[in-house]
C-alpha cells in the first residue's frame, strides 16, 4: 500500500505531463454498494467515457442529468457488475468498448 501522502505526489508529479483542462472522474452510485465511473474528458465536450458499466440504467441516469452522449465503455475484469450494461449502452450509443 502506497502511503496516500506519497501518492499525491506522485499524482501531482503526473499531471505536470498533461495539458489542462485535467479530465474529472464522476462516481456514479449502482446497485446498493458500488459505483460506475464517468470520466468526462473536457468541459462542454459533451461526451464521456464510462468504466465498468454494470449497470446501464444508472449510467443513462447520469449522463442524461448531464446532457452528455457516451464515447467509450472502458473495461476491467469481466463479472456481471462490471460488464452487465455494456450491450445496452452500446445499442443506444453506439460507442466502442476498450477492456
């Protein structure tokens, strides 16, 4: 485990690499103990990308409250609460999956 001190500097070090605007990733609240992560890439872009989308509805939720479109679904392991809403989103967004 990395001290979280440690980990802010290191954090800070990375983004001294990368042009402003810095990307924000949103939580997103599904099912009764866990979160989707939105990742909006850059003010008034109008898109976002989504991490491990278990559940689609909660997603549409958030990026309709945001008037957003998806860009992407990022992927990391493979069970149901990761990938559950993957075909969903992509029959109504039509965005490519990374995982």
């Amino acid at each position: 485990s990395v001290p979280i001190a440690r980990f802010m500097t290191q954090s800070q070090a990375i983004r001294r690499f990368v042009a402003a605007p810095h990307p924000r990733v949103v939580p997103v609240p599904a099912f009764r103990d866990n979160y989707l992560w939105l990742v909006l890439p850059l003010p008034g872009a109008g898109v976002a990308a989504v991490v491990d989308p278990g559940d689609a509805a909660a997603v549409e939720a958030a990026l309709d409250a945001r008037g957003l479109s998806l860009a992407a679904i990022l992927l990391t392991p493979h069970p149901p609460d990761h990938a559950g809403g993957v075909a969903r989103l992509v029959q109504r967004f039509g965005c490519p999956v990374h995982g």
